[in-house]
C-alpha cells in the first residue's frame, strides 16, 4: 500500500504521528490537526520529588520546519474555551488567557494539535499574582486525552522544573531550582520545550536550563499550563506560539544497522489488526507485521523483534482499515517504544437513525433510511449531485464510513463519497469513488463538480456495488484521500476553512445511481 506524500506530511503529524501494504510514492509525516472539540480540561498535583538532572545554562540551537503556529489573534483557531473548577482558558486580546484558581492545581488548555518529536516556542507573560507567590506555568508535550504528558515549567521567582503526569501524579524529573534566566521583573518569558524522542529539554529566554530523559509517552497534545499553590487566582497571557519538528530528527542520519525491538502498546479503544514497521527509507508498507487473525487488543502490549533498522516507519490500522496512528522515522535506539493513542472520536453515526441528517425527497433524488441500518441516496435525475449534510461541522476532521453502491449507474461511473467543509450554498470538498473503481478529490461549487485530482486507479478499491471504507483528512488547507487504507491522493486547496461533514453521490446520463452508507464516524483532526 502507498505511503502517504511528504507535503502533506509537513502539514500534519496525524495522529502521533496510519497505513498497509503496498504501492508506491514518496511519504508524508502527517499531523493529523484540528481536535478541537471535545476537550476538558485536566488537572495535576505539584508535588516536590526528587530530580534527575539540571544542566548548566547554555545557549539553545535553532530548529527546523515549522509544523504549527498560533498568535491567537483568530479566537477560533482551536484551542480549548472552558470555565470550570480549576480556572477558565479563553482567547483575550490577541492572546490565549489562562487563570488557575484551585489551591495546589493546574488548569490548562490544549491546541488539539497532536505531534511526537517536536520544540514549541511560545511568549508567557503572568497578568496577576497571589499573595504568596506561589505559582507556576508553562508550556507542555505529549499530553493524553487523560492528562497525562510532559510539562516545561518556570515561576515568578526564578525557578525551573520538568515535570511527569502519570495516572493522576505529578513526578518532578527535573527538580524545582532557581535559575537566573528566568525574569522575575515583569519582562516576557520566552519558553521553549523540546520533546525529542526519550529526550526532554527547557529552554528559557533562549538559554537551555533542563534536560533530562523519559520514554513513557511518545506522542500527544500541546497545552499550556497555570498553576495556582492557594486558592487565590494566577493569571497569565501566552502568545506567539510556535511548534517545530525537534533539531536532530529531521537531519540526514544514517540509520544503524542490526537487531532491534519495537514495544507497541496500544492505549486506544480500537482492536489493531494492521501493524506496519518498515526502514525510513522504504517506500511501501510492505508486510504487515501482525498475521491472519491476530490483533493487538485496548490496553495490550506487543514487543515485535528482529528490525533491521533503526530509523523505521511505523503504522497501526483497525480491522476495517482505519489509520490509528503513524510515525515517521523514529528512532528505535533512544525510544524501542511506541504508544498508540489514536484520534479522538467526536461523532459516531451508525445510521440506526438519523438523528441530525436529512432526509426525504429533495431536488434530483431521495434520501431514505434503509431498514433502520443504512443512510441511502439514490440519485435519479441524469447528471445530477445529491449532497446530505449533517449538522456536524468542524475545520481540521478526519471522516471515516463503510459505503457501497446499490445501483452503479450507468456504465458504472455513478459517483459517491464523503464530503466535509459542506458551506450553505453547496459548495466543498467530496472525496469520491467512481464505480468503475477510481478514486478523485472533488470541489464541489455552486453544484457542479471540480476536480482536484485525477481519477486514480488502486487495486484496493472495489468496483461496482462492493463495498469500500473511505477515510478523508481534511486538515487546514490540505485533503487527503484513502480507500481501504491505501492512499489514492492528498491536494492543497484554501477555498473552503470550515463547514458541514456529510456525504454525497452523483449519476450520470441513463441509469439511476444509489449508495448505501453504513456508519459515517468523524475524528478530531491533528
């Protein structure tokens, strides 16, 4: 199955880092984007342990490509808005505010940008104080739909610390120590992280103050970070946020040669029967490392041994070829183990219903609910689009559905698909399977139909009435397409930031077309 492409990879990480088999294009690191919808926020004690390592202060290298930015100028970009009991995050005056108010815990708030080896720079500035001063803040990697990850930290003092959050405790694995680049007299701080494989580093004000390592989470969310010790309120302002992949992982290293294991413990909810670990310089997926029947159930681990090298790709798909995660040249060396985490589910419509979906007649066809099992369009007006949006929309998605063709159209070239930016005046993007067994990216203007790709053949594509599972990433300004999790294509176009998630099918001149769609499930993006 192919790799995805390299471009779309700069743009996405997606999802700790997803894919199978075999054919045949150059890859893409992904960053699966925008999860930003079901968020809470978690909360960790600070408790003094005893430290690992501090470094003396040094000046910090640069880093390379920019993954992600954020000035918060754009109060919809995506970062959690909550009001709760540990303090409120919200966008206030070009800035990301966050106020902790629970005595001896953090509030924060996460991008739902989700990366694995990455340096965030970001500007924090504390807007009011309690009367001890007790306080903390920063930025944090890593984190789990739990809480759990990394965090960076400085204080209104001076100090410095790293920080572990592991099933509801706080280790510190750079203790809490005073240094003086921190300022303490109402300047900007400028923090930087550096989550590098098992490698952890604080930076501030461009002076690297901590280094230590951990291996315990691979992947994750960012956030930043308040800590109130009392139960008077801390405020701080963060802005000018920026995410770069980590200095190192992007040089041009020959990987080692010989022996060499990979741990996979999957902490998602999905039953992994697909697992691909192949050399970074490989094009294909090749094997899949788990055989007929076996799987990596939720909450198992699996150590898989004899890797020849040790920069490798790694993949990890559902039985019905959902990309739960990928990872892109990690390196078994410092980290032999990977964690899946996988996307954040935000809608599950299994179509026994349909709740928030049309349906009815409309103009060129009609929309039904077929035995209360499966949501129908059947289109049969000559060259006519049918689109049925839901009332779920969303910016950075990753759709997946079961779908098949009850009737091809004719010559087998009615079309049908996915769709996601839906806008009110029908305009968007549909990720499109033609019966004859071909595959584009459609833009869909004023009703009629755009193509931004060309129609692709894939020996992993069902044609006629079988049925296929399609997956669309729609993330920032980039669409990817697989079927079957094999990638057919990915294209860049900036038209459409935002809109409804839904699905559509088209039938050309002489025969009636209609899909069947079973499940359509919608992810946070990352």
């Amino acid at each position: 199955m192919k790799k995805k492409s390299v471009i779309y990879v700069v743009f996405a990480l997606v999802l700790v880092a997803g894919l199978t088999g075999c054919g045949a294009v150059s890859k893409l690191i992904s960053s699966d984007p925008i999860k930003e919808m079901l968020l809470a926020t978690p909360a960790g004690t600070l408790e003094r342990m005893e430290a690992t390592e501090v470094v003396q202060s040094t000046e910090a290298p640069l880093s390379s490509q920019l993954l992600y930015s954020d000035d918060f100028s754009d109060p919809d970009s995506g970062w959690s808005i909550i009001n709760d009991e540990y303090g409120t995050t919200n966008y206030v005056d070009g800035t990301y505010q966050i106020i902790a108010i629970k005595e001896s815990s953090y509030n924060w708030g996460v991008a739902g940008q989700y990366f694995s080896n990455i340096r965030i720079d970001v500007d924090v500035d504390i807007l009011d104080n309690n009367p001890e001063v007790e306080d903390g803040f920063g930025v944090d990697c890593r984190i789990q739909d739990n809480g759990d990850g990394y965090g960076f930290r400085i204080d209104t003092s001076g100090n410095i610390a790293i920080e572990l959050f592991y099933n509801d405790e706080t280790t510190e694995l750079v203790e809490w120590v005073y240094d003086d680049a921190v300022y303490t007299d109402g300047r900007t701080n400028h923090l930087t992280a550096v989550c590098n494989g098992s490698e952890l580093t604080l930076i501030v004000n461009d002076i690297e103050v901590a280094s230590t390592t951990d291996s315990t989470f691979a992947s994750g969310d960012i956030a930043l970070s308040v800590y109130s010790g009392s139960d008077d309120p801390i405020t701080a302002a963060f802005d000018n946020l920026e995410i770069r992949s980590a200095v190192g992982f992007t040089d041009e290293v020959s990987p080692l040669q010989g022996d060499f294991a990979l741990e996979v413990n999957n902490q998602t909810d999905f039953e992994i029967c697909g697992l691909f670990v192949v050399p970074a310089a490989e094009e294909f997926w090749n094997v899949d490392l788990l055989a007929d029947g076996e799987s990596i159930a939720p909450g198992e681990s699996r150590t898989f041994s004899d890797l020849s090298d040790s920069s490798v790709d790694i993949r990890a798909e559902t039985c019905d070829l959902f990309t739960v995660n990928e990872a892109y040249e990690f390196d078994l060396v410092s980290t032999p183990s990977f964690t899946l985490t996988g996307p954040r589910q935000l809608l599950h419509q299994p179509f026994d219903d349909t709740d928030g979906w049309p349906i009815g007649v409309v103009d060129g066809g009609m929309i039904s609910n077929t035995n209360g099992e499966s949501y129908t369009l059947t289109v049969t007006e000559a060259e006519k689009l049918v689109t049925a949006n839901s009332d779920f929309s969303g910016q950075n998605l990753i759709l997946f559905a079961k779908a098949s063709m009850m009737k091809a159209g004719a010559g087998d070239m009615g079309i049908y698909g996915l769709t996601c930016r839906m806008r009110p005046d029908g305009s968007g993007i549909f990720f499109a399977i033609r019966g004859d067994g071909m595959a584009s990216i459609i833009a869909i203007k004023g009703g009629e139909m755009e193509q931004l790709t060309d129609w692709t053949s894939s020996e992993y594509i069902n044609a006629g009435v079988e049925e296929n599972y399609i997956e669309a990433n729609c993330l920032g300004s980039y669409f990817t397409m697989l079927v079957n999790g094999d990638f057919v294509g990915y294209v860049e176009d900036t038209r459409y930031q935002s809109g409804k998630v839904g699905v559509a099918v088209f039938s050309p001149a002489g025969e009636s077309t209609q899909a069947d769609f079973d499940f359509v499930n919608v992810y946070a993006g990352e």
